[in-house]
C-alpha cells in the first residue's frame, strides 16, 4: 500500500488523500497534546470499548519507521552488520533473524534463572560468559534484521513492532545479567535497576509516538549500540574476576583515606555495586527527562513561536 501524503514536521492537523469505511478523512491523533492519558476513543454501533480508533489503524498501516542520529560507534559498525547482513540466504524472514537474536536473550535468562534465581548468589563464571556473548549476539543481530527487511523488500509496521517487542522483552535478560554479578535480588537496589530501565525503554517509545522518531542517542558519542554492547564486554570481564570482592568494596577504600574525606558520608559508605546502581539510575533519569523535553519543544506537539510556559500550560492542560 502506497503510503499517502503526510505531514512529519508540525503544521495543522494531518490530512490524507484516503478516506476510512465512513467516508471521513482520517486524521492524525498524535497531534493531540497530552502526555500519558489518551484521549478516550468512541464506542462502536456495538457498544463495545475500542483501544484503538479507525483513525489510528489507518496511520498504524501506513507507519514508517524513522530511526535517530547515529551515533560514531553506529557509523563505524554498519558496514560489519551489512557484511553480516548480506551472509543471509534471501529466504530468511526479519522477522526469523529478530527471533534468533531474542532467543539468546532467552537462553542467559533461562540459564541465570537456573543457577541464580533470586540474584542472591554470584552465578557461575561461564554462566556470566555466556550472558555476555548472548547479549551481543542479539544486538548484533537486532541491528541485522533491519537489513534484511529492506534488502527483501518486506519492511512493514509489523515488522517494527515485532522487533521492538523483543527489546523490550530482553531488557529482562540484560536487567538479570547485571543484577547476577552484582548481587543485588532481594533489596530496593534491584528494584531502582528495573524500573529506571524500564521506564526509560518506555519513553523511548513515548517519544516516538509524538516525534515520529525514534531516538537512539544523546550526542554522537552515547546510545543504544554503546550501551548493549558494553554490558556484553562488561559481562565478559565480570566473568574472569571474583566479583563479590569486587563489588562489596566501599568507595572510601575504593579511592583511599585522602580522598575520602572530601566525599559525603553516605557516598563514602557505599558500596561499589550501589554506587554504580545510582550513576545508572540518574543516567537513566536524565534521559527520560530529555524525551520530555525533546517531545514538549518538538514543532508536530507546540507551535515554534510557544513560549517555553505556554509549550509547558498545553501539555498540562491536555491532561
């Protein structure tokens, strides 16, 4: 299906050169401005709830998916996943190359499950290993499956959302990874690994729901490919050292007696495993912070003329 004339950028609402069943043109509801609560949809002539509105299925079918910036490690790595990509037989669906790699995700989770299923003990070192070849398998082949839908000609929306399906899905798998080796099951520690990931995979997608982009970056330097391919290293290095010595080391004997006084009391008494858990989790907060920001000051969502209180009353006055 051809994909209409559509408007990316900002302006008024989207119009197409389609019509729905009804005869109405479709319009695009992500120009609504609300953040987290969606507008409520019309019930049918059934009277049944809809999830979704005719509108919304007619803009789902003719999706096009745009991903960020790359970042230099993306521009560096692309002619290897296209090497990689042009190894596949022809007859390989994306969809089969996605599976694949969400399989590997499923075997470390699977096999961490096993030996750690509460991430109270240090599971085996090959274990650990073998987490950290799994997670780069799949993000290798997660940046192949891609490929492989536009060198076979099978690009859909499905496509799209089956892939970052999986992503979703194997945030689980890198969430059990870390959370093995530094021993973290059981406290709120866990619970702040979780739920910053999480929520920052969220609104990633968030983010593109507005912005019709999908961001994979902050800056040229860090981003998706960074981040998965070094927790897969940073698996592997765990696997070689004693990692509960490692990691129960408070930061006072970390960066010794002469430095340690010029540090807060409850940073000098953390240890290495929590004081990694918070850089991530404030990580993770300002990057769920600048998809807020990205989407408030984003021409399709306010005017470019808004000031930054009014970009700030729209969006709290559509909730």
């Amino acid at each position: 299906m051809a994909a209409p004339k559509k408007h990316i950028d900002g302006g008024p609402a989207v119009t197409t050169n389609s019509t729905l069943t009804n005869g109405n043109v479709p319009q695009d509801e992500t120009f609504l401005p609300c953040i987290f609560i969606e507008p409520l949809i019309a019930r049918d002539a059934s009277s049944k709830p809809k999830t979704i509105s005719a509108d919304g299925l007619h803009f789902i079918a003719i999706h096009q998916y745009r991903p960020g910036s790359p970042t230099y490690l993306d521009s560096f790595l692309n002619p290897f996943w296209t090497f990689l990509t042009n190894l596949l037989p022809l007859w390989i669906a994306p969809n089969m190359v996605t599976t694949f790699g969400g399989l590997h995700c499923g075997l470390a989770y699977g096999v961490l499950w096993y030996y750690a299923p509460d991430f109270d003990v240090s599971p085996p070192d090959w274990v650990v290993a073998l987490c950290a070849y799994c997670t780069m398998a799949y993000y290798t082949l997660d940046c192949m499956d891609g490929k492989q839908s536009r060198r076979t000609g099978t690009s859909s929306p499905l496509g799209q959302l089956f892939d970052h399906g999986f992503d979703c899905i194997c945030t689980l798998a890198h969430l059990a990874t870390v959370s093995s080796y530094v021993v973290c099951g059981g406290t709120y520690w866990y619970i702040l690994l979780q739920t910053t990931l999480q929520f920052a995979f969220f609104m990633a997608q968030w983010e593109e729901y507005f912005t019709h982009v999908l961001p994979h970056c902050a800056g040229k330097v860090i981003g998706v490919t960074e981040v998965n391919y070094s927790l897969g290293l940073l698996a592997l290095a765990n696997s070689l050292i004693d990692r509960e010595a490692f990691y129960s080391r408070t930061m006072s004997a970390i960066v010794g007696d002469s430095l340690a006084g010029n540090l807060p009391i409850f940073v000098r008494n953390l240890e290495l495993r929590h004081f990694l858990m918070t850089g991530w989790g404030i990580m993770s907060v300002v990057l769920m912070i600048l998809s807020i920001q990205r989407v408030i000051f984003h021409p399709r969502v306010a005017k470019p003329s808004f000031t930054t209180v009014q970009r700030l009353k729209q969006q709290v006055n559509a909730l």
